[in-house]
C-alpha cells in the first residue's frame, strides 16, 4: 500500500447492491444466478433457524441463545467466498457461516442447548467452535494463520468478531502481529451497532473500523453488510490475497442486529423502535429478492419453495439436537490434549471410582 494512501486514511466503501435492488455493474463480482440463489437460500435458513432457536429459547427447550436476524448477507456471503481448506474461527454470533460451512445442523442445535460434543469436531475440519470471550478468538486466529504461512501452504484464515471486540487488547495484538508477519489472515468485523448497550459512536472516535488496520500496515475496507454481493465481493478478493501470501485485510461489514444482544438482554432500553424500523428497511433478504427479481430469477413459486425447504431442514435438525443421547461424565476429559497426559488420566480413574463407589453406596 503506498505510504500517501496510509498518510490520507483512504478506506474504500463497497456497495453493489442498493436496498431497491439495483446493481452497479463496474464492481459486480464474477457470480451466476445459481451461486447466488445458493446464497438467498441459506440466508432464508439461517433467519428460518435464527427464529426458532429464539422460540425454543423462549419456551425453555434451550439455554440463551445470540440472534442474528439482520446479519444474514454479511455471515452467508462471506463464508460462501471460502474454500474448504480455509480456517474459520467464529465469535459467537456466525451461525450463518457454520450451516454455510456444512456443519451438521441438528449438531448445531445441541450446541446450543449446552452440549459441548456439538463442536468435538471428530473429522478434523478447518473450523473452531464459538467463542465466548471477546476478542479472544483474534489471537487464536492469527496464530493458526501463522502456522498455515510457516507450513507454506495457500491456505487463508478468516475470524469473526463484533465492534465491541476492537476495544480489547487482544484486537490489537492480533492485528498488529498479521501486520508485522504478513499472514494470510481476514479479520472480520460484523459491525452491527451496538456492543451490548454501547453504540459504535462511543465504542470507537474512530470514523470508521476499517482505517484502523491501516496503523499495522495492511489494508482495510468498509463494505455495505446487507448486501450480499458486496460482502462477497469484499471476502473473496481479500482470501485470495491471503491465500497468494500478499498479508492481511479488515473487512468492516456495516450491518445491524435487529434483535437483542443475546436472550440474556433487552435491547428497549437502550435503543429505539423508530432506529429498528430504519434498518428493517435495509432488510438483506429483501434487498437479495429485489435484486432477483429485477434479474428475472425470481418469483413466488421459487420463495414459497426455499420457504418451505428451509422449514423442513429446521425441524429436522431441532427433532435431532434436542434428542441426542445425554453425554457420559468422562467426556470432561476427552478433546482436551491429543494424548491424555498422566495427570488427566489419574483425573479419570479417580473420578471412575468416585462413580463406582456412589453407586455400590446408594444400591
């Protein structure tokens, strides 16, 4: 990056899509009508899933559970843009980018009850669990990206995170250890508003989150995040940097959560129903349709069907999750080390006979 564009924070804004559903066409991605009907699909699954995991929260069948209503374009589309190789290391709002990624949906379900074998991740696939801390996942991320550089192969990392994440100490070591070793990293920020309680007026002074990585050296962009094309557009073009070894890029994904925080939160007390309506206007979804419509590949028919599908894949998943046999009591020791240490297996064995002598004393 030339030193005048760093000296002038120059940070490009990317949008493709307008909310009536017009495209530009000088900066459409090299997608086709079914790439991007595989996108509106999962979008509608993931809202579809989002809605019933929110339901079944509220109904007791699960415990707290993080919305992502709103989000849709920013998680479907990115996450299409990877490759199966790719790392993708979440916070703990990517939903849309596990059922994109093809993790089991019911496992996902189980996940979200509290049941932690949902991530165990037997098959060894490039993806980690949720993350609970924030920003902790950042330092994670960049140390898998340095080992994909030190292992030489073409292989891109991508972690999520919300703007909140970009106050802790462990955004900054992140971002300034891809800037100094050049990974082939993509730091995601799903930029939705609010961290909790807090607006983004008063998480950062910052005009935006993209010219912060321009302070460790590499590139950052501002994209439009409900509209799908330009998030591909983004993520695409910033993996394949990554994965031809030419560094790191922040992709600041502006969107909105329309729900609450999580169901732990009640958003009415510190935001406005006239804020929500205002981005309900700027729905993903429907911005998608708009577009589909105006390209001819979309009708009723067609919606009603990916309506219906994703209905059935849903309460499918929700039949399996909820049903899962309850774990065994030594799963505490398993996926902790690759080989149980001598200590964890003492762990074991006495927790064995604990067990076994509570049940010889209550027969």
């Amino acid at each position: 990056m030339p030193l005048n564009e760093i000296a002038n924070f120059n940070v490009k804004y990317l949008q493709v899509v307008d909310v009536e559903g017009n495209a530009d066409d000088s900066v459409h991605p090299p997608i086709g009508e079914d790439k991007i009907k595989e996108i509106y699909h999962l979008m509608v699954l993931l809202r579809t899933f989002d809605e019933k995991l929110f339901n079944l929260q509220r109904s007791g069948k699960i415990g707290t559970y993080a919305q992502t209503k709103g989000q849709e374009a920013s998680e479907i589309a990115s996450a299409i843009a990877l490759d199966e190789k790719d790392w993708f290391v979440p916070s703990f709002r990517e939903m849309g980018v596990f059922l994109a990624r093809g993790v089991d949906r019911g496992a996902l379900v189980q996940g979200w009850n509290g049941d932690t074998r949902a991530f165990a991740n037997p098959d060894h696939l490039p993806n980690l669990p949720l993350s609970i801390p924030i920003a902790s996942q950042l330092v994670h991320a960049a140390g898998i990206a340095w080992a994909s550089k030190l292992k030489g192969k073409n292989i891109a990392t991508i972690v999520y995170f919300g703007e909140g994440a970009t106050s802790e100490g462990d955004f900054h070591e992140a971002l300034n250890f891809a800037g100094v070793f050049k990974l082939p990293i993509v730091f995601f920020c799903q930029r939705n508003g609010w961290s909790i309680s807090t607006p983004t007026s008063i998480e950062t002074a910052s005009q935006t989150i993209a010219q912060k990585a321009l302070g460790y050296g590499f590139e950052g962009i501002q994209v439009d995040g409900n509209d799908a094309l330009a998030v591909y557009k983004a993520t695409s073009e910033a993996l394949e940097k990554a994965r031809k070894g030419e560094g790191a890029t922040l992709i600041e994904s502006v969107t909105y959560r329309m729900g609450d925080h999580t169901t732990s939160d009640d958003s009415s007390k510190y935001r406005t129903q006239e804020e929500i309506q205002e981005w309900v206007k700027k729905d993903p979804i429907d911005r998608l349709e708009k577009y589909l419509q105006k390209k001819g590949w979309f009708n009723d028919e067609y919606k009603n069907w990916v309506a219906q599908e994703s209905v059935k894949e849903v309460d499918v998943a929700v039949e399996k999750g909820l049903n899962v046999e309850p774990p065994s009591p030594y799963q505490l020791f398993d996926d902790v080390f690759d080989e149980k240490p001598k200590m964890l297996l003492e762990e074991e064995e006495e927790l064995k006979a604990e067990l076994a002598e509570s049940k010889g004393g209550s027969s």
